[in-house]
C-alpha cells in the first residue's frame, strides 16, 4: 500500500473523544501548530474538551453508540470542517479496526495502528496465537475458534479451576469473570459474553487458567513506518478493581533491572510480529517469578502520562510525528529511565456504596497547581456536569519524584489538596490505599484491593478538638462573606458585636454517629470556642480556600468548603467530612430505605434474573442494570417473595424508579 496514504503530514486533527483524553490530545495539538477539531454529543455541548478546541462539531444524542461510537458522523464531522487526521485517544473506537479502515477509505489519517495491525492484536485469542508462534511466552489456556457450550466446557475441565472467562475483544475489565467451579461455569459465560457484546459487539470468549496472587505489569511501545520499534521501560498496574486499573506506577517496583530488560524485549518481539506502528502496550501478568503475555492495546493507554514523566517524552507529540510519516526521534539506548513516577485515576463514584457512579453538577473543583512534581489531566471544571451516559473518570493525578516513595508523597499531599463537590468523588479512597502500609511496600496483587476495601472505605475519622472548631470557624466565616455589606461592614470582624456577649451552639456528627456538640462566644471582647470544659481563644484570618486558624496561640492552616449541612476540612490530622446539625435550617436528606429495589442511576436493564412469584433468599440476583458501561446486579434485600417486576430487558430507566417488589417472608 501507499504509504502516503497511511502516514502524510496535516494541519487539522479531529479528535473522536470526550473528556480528559480529548483535552489532553489537544494540548499537545495545539502546541504543535496544529488546528483542533472537537466532537461532541448532547450531553457534551458545554464539555470542557469542547471549549479547548478551535471548532466543534455535534455527533447527535447523548448515547455513545448515536454519537461517539458513530463512525459516518465522525467522517461527516472531519469533512465538514476540513480536518485531515482523527486522533482516536482510548475507549470508543479507538481500537476499531473498520473505524481506522473508514479514515483511510475517506483518505484521512488514523493516528494509530493500520486496520490490520489492529486485527492481528486486538482479538485476544488471535493474538495469542500469533504470540506463541513469536516465541512470547503466554498463560496456559483455550483461545480457540469454536465458542459453544460444550468446547468451552470442556476446556475449562482441562485446564482446571480456578479459571478467568474473558472477551476475546474486550478490555478494561468489562465481559470477564473468575470462575472457580464447574458449577459457575455456565452462568459466568453467560454474564460476560452479555457484557462482551454490549461494550465491544463481540461476544467471544476465551480462558485461561488463573493466576493467584497475580501482578499486573504492562511496557509501553512505539513503532514508527521506517521499521523502528521502541520500548519505554515498563508500568506496574497492579492496584486494580473488578480488573480496572486504579493506581499505576512507572517504573515496575517489583522488577529488577535483569527482568526489566527481560519483558521489554519480550515486548518489542511481541509488536515486532506485526510490524506494528504507532503507540501501544504490551501487557502482561506475572505469578512472581515469570510472566505472561496477556494482550496488546493497540492505542494510548489511560496511564501513558507515568511513562512520559520517567522518559521526558510526550507520547501524543510521537503519535501525531508517526502519523506524520517521521521517524522516531531517539534510538532504543538514548531512552533513559528518571525517577519515579505514580497515576492516581480521579473517578465521580462513592466507594463507600460499592463505587457506585455519582452523576450531577461539580459545585466545587479544586485542584493543587502543577508545580513541585505534579501533573493533573483533567476532562472536566467547576460548573461541568458528569452524565451517567460515559466512564466517570474526572481526572487523573500523577507525581513525579526522584524515588518511589517521594512520589507517593507527593501525589497523596496533592489529593488532600483536592476538593470535588456536587458529586461524590473516590480522593479520599485513593489517599487511603497509596498511604496503605503494604502498598507502600509493594507487598500487594490485583486482589489487594477487595481483601482491603472495608479498611479503605472506612468513614470519616471522628474530628478533635482542632476539627470542631475549624468547622464552627467555617460556617461563620461562611455566613459572614454572605451577609458582607461592604468595605466597612462590621461584619468583617470576626464575631463582632456592639455590646456585650452571646452564645450559640453548633453540633456536629460524621455519618450516622453521634452528635459533637462546639459553643461559641462571641461579641464585645475576643472570641472563644468551648469543648467541654475548655475554653479557646481563637482567631480566623481568611485566605484562598479556607483560612488559618489559630487556637490558644497555635495557628494551624485549613482547608474548608461547605455544600448545604455538609462540610469538608482538611486538617493537620487529614481529612474529614461531617455533617452540620443546624437546629434552625432544618435536615433536607432524603433517606431511601434499603428494601427498596430502584435504579441506582439511569440505565438500561439488560437481565431479568428471577420470576415473579418465586422465593428469595437475601442477596439472590433479580435483575441487571448496566450502568455507565458497566453491569450493575440488584439482589432481594431481605428474604421473601419477588412480588413484581416493574420493567423489561430493554428498558431505559431513569434513577430512583423502582424495578421490583419483594414482598418479606416475615420470617
């Protein structure tokens, strides 16, 4: 083929995504001199990846699959507007392999692999069957053709259990399940190839044995058109969730520098065998001794900004070079490793109710600066809303330092500088699990984090005699800025008063434990706050995001911001959520009963796993919603019968509608 058809220089670059990947590729875009094009649902009109671009196209309604996995609209989009090139960034299309063929036929630039490239490594058994022929060592397991009952049945009798079901397409976790008996076997097939096709349009399967205690690790590469392929040291991803990554890291602390040396060249063979251009990751799972070729990512990975820290590279900038038709810049031993480098991915969900997503207006968006070794990507700003339509990664924070743990220091004091509101956001559980004893020994696996979620989901810690007072100190701060009348309103001395002095109370608790109770004097004379039996003199002097606080001559700096009754503070002893009893403004929540079967957030139901009329033991499985692409069960909250089912396989439902009744067994 032609390469000047493949690989020619342009001007214009249309992104096919959303959110922080969109932002980021056009930054490096722009800074190159080149024209940006974004595109956008209508979810999306007012994104921030939409005000970064120089124009902006509408795909149509807010479903992926009528806007952003649109592959006509997206061509519409690049002819209407001029552009020469799509950049694909990750997740949607961006391993499609008839997507990248369409650019081509529409004679524009993929920057990225070839449709063939993408074919050869984006199926995990065909894959693997290239690999093996390689010489790359793989996970013993079945990544045969045939998909029936009986074939997968019958391999997963030989190779043993425990075993991991997974979508010979998939990626990100979704359409995998561990299966440890025959007896799971069945309904496991069923569950992941529903998820399989929904989120891939391809629901085949593979298996292989599972490793227990399994490490994560993945190495970066990039090939370019002259016959260079490179490999940029190798990423620990360990730390995941229901195979989602959450934490990575670059360098691999596990690895020493023989291994190191090992699996990088194992990787480049792996792409080698495709002639492969363009950035993507090899990766791999390791048992402790050896490792395994998993799959290639034929695309930018979520965590490419942990390898540009620790090689001073911008991947973006290699990608659009490539597809530019140059040759990469630097030969394999002029690539050197600086430091360390680790990822924190900054998600709307609640880890408290089963990292359930959370959807709605950012009140609040506060962010450390980028200085001192950190790094923010951010999709999203203050007034933004998150839509249950898309993933609901909001951010990901990443620090540099010139050892593993300086930049673990460095990235939880930038996450107890951050502060989302209008939506629940999981900071507080990254900051518990990169400060977690074992992690910061590197004592951990893909497990980790479910053997330790409730210690890292645990609430609050109750506030002392330091948070109390900087809670009281907010709110009247809070009030006073309200009621500010001008450059000489008396209210802008703390707690004054013309004569003589008052009292007032407040209470506070942190989730449903019990009431604190503060007093605070206040009027002629200084202020004092009353624990108990103490008294403290105190003095508040504002600054930009909280204030400093001193009490009985100790000034201590906080972190403040109040959403309605509820406060968030971050303190010298962390950080603390609590709630305002405000006697006078009256308690607005609304508490929904845990026997109610409703819709958690919009969606679609996509199972019906239980009949009406039949007998429910606690936790059974009644139906199955997918939620923000990924599948979210609802089970009986108690034992008794299924009264009703209030919906169907198909059905759009809008949160707080109620699916399902059960009716107790009284027992």
């Amino acid at each position: 083929m032609d390469r000047s058809k493949l690989y020619r220089r342009f001007r214009t670059l249309l992104i096919a995504n959303r959110g922080e990947i969109a932002a980021r590729v056009i930054r490096t875009a722009r800074a190159m001199g080149l024209r940006t094009v974004a595109v956008y649902s209508e979810a999306d009109r007012d994104a921030m990846h939409v005000a970064l671009a120089d124009e902006a196209v509408l795909l149509g309604p807010a479903r992926a699959r009528d806007s952003y996995l649109d592959v006509e609209r997206l061509i519409e989009a690049a002819r209407k507007t001029g552009a020469e090139a799509i950049h694909p960034g990750y997740g949607f299309l961006s391993e499609n392999a008839e997507f990248a063929q369409a650019c081509l036929d529409a004679g524009l630039v993929f920057v990225g692999p070839t449709a063939e490239m993408m074919t050869a490594m984006g199926s995990k058994s065909g894959s693997k069957a290239l690999m093996e022929k390689a010489g790359v060592p793989l996970v013993p397991g079945y990544h045969g053709e045939a998909q029936d009952d009986a074939t997968l049945s019958k391999a997963a009798d030989k190779i043993g259990f425990p075993i991991l079901v997974k979508a010979s397409a998939g990626g990100g976790g979704r359409g995998m399940r561990i299966v440890r008996s025959a007896a799971e076997l069945a309904p496991a097939i069923v569950s992941a190839k529903r998820e399989a096709k929904a989120a891939f349009g391809d629901d085949r399967m593979l298996i292989e044995i599972y490793v227990d205690n399994p490490r994560h690790i993945e190495v970066q590469i990039i090939g370019d058109s002259h016959g260079n392929l490179l490999s940029l040291f190798e990423r620990e991803c360990t730390l995941q969730r229901r195979h989602q990554k959450v934490i990575e890291e670059a360098p691999s602390p596990t690895l020493n520098a023989a291994q190191r040396e090992t699996v990088c060249a194992a990787a480049r063979k792996a792409a080698a065998a495709v002639n492969y251009v363009g950035a993507g990751t090899i990766e791999f799972v390791s048992d402790g001794k050896d490792v395994f070729f998993i799959e290639m990512n034929t695309r930018l990975q979520v965590e490419h900004p942990v390898t540009e820290l620790i090689t001073g590279i911008d991947l973006v900038e290699w990608q659009l070079r490539v597809a530019f038709g140059e040759a990469l810049p630097l030969k394999q031993d002029e690539i050197k490793l600086n430091g360390h480098a680790v990822e924190a991915r900054v998600y709307a969900e609640n880890p408290t109710k089963n990292f359930m997503p959370s959807v709605g207006k950012i009140s609040t968006w506060r962010l450390p600066a980028e200085t001192g070794g950190l790094r923010i990507d951010a999709g999203y700003r203050e007034g933004d809303t998150v839509s249950p339509y898309y993933d609901a990664m909001l951010a990901k924070m990443i620090a540099w330092a010139p050892t593993r743990d300086v930049a673990i220091d460095r990235l939880n004091r930038g996450l107890e500088d951050s502060d989302v509101r209008g939506v629940v956001t999981n900071i507080p559980f990254l900051s518990a699990l990169i400060t977690h004893q074992k992690v910061r020994a590197n004592a951990i696996d893909t497990g980790f984090i479910e053997r330790e979620l409730s210690v890292l989901t645990s609430a609050s810690p109750v506030p002392g005699e330091l948070e109390l007072c900087a809670a009281v100190a907010a709110i009247v701060n809070d009030e006073r800025q309200a009621t500010q009348a001008g450059a000489n309103s008396p209210w802008q001395t703390f707690g004054w008063m013309p004569v003589g002095r008052r009292q007032r109370s407040f209470a506070f608790r942190v989730g449903h434990g019990p009431e604190q109770e503060i007093m605070l004097n206040y009027g002629s004379g200084p202020s004092t706050l009353v624990i108990g039996e103490r008294e403290l003199a105190y003095t508040v002097a504002p600054k930009d995001g909280g204030f400093d606080l001193t009490l009985d001559g100790v000034k201590s700096s906080v972190a403040a911001v109040i959403d309605g009754h509820e406060l968030y503070l971050r303190t010298r002893n962390g950080r603390f959520d609590l709630h305002w009893v405000d006697p006078f403004g009256g308690e607005s929540e609304e508490h929904v009963g845990e026997d109610k079967i409703a819709a958690p957030l919009p969606g679609t139901v996509v199972a019906v796993l239980a009949e009406e009329g039949a007998k429910l033991e606690k936790g059974a499985p009644i139906l199955t919603l997918e939620v923000m692409k990924m599948e979210q069960t609802l089970r009986a909250p108690y034992a008794g019968v299924l009264k009703s089912i209030k919906c169907k396989v198909g059905d759009i439902v809008q949160e707080g509608v109620e699916l399902a009744v059960v009716e107790p067994s009284g027992e």
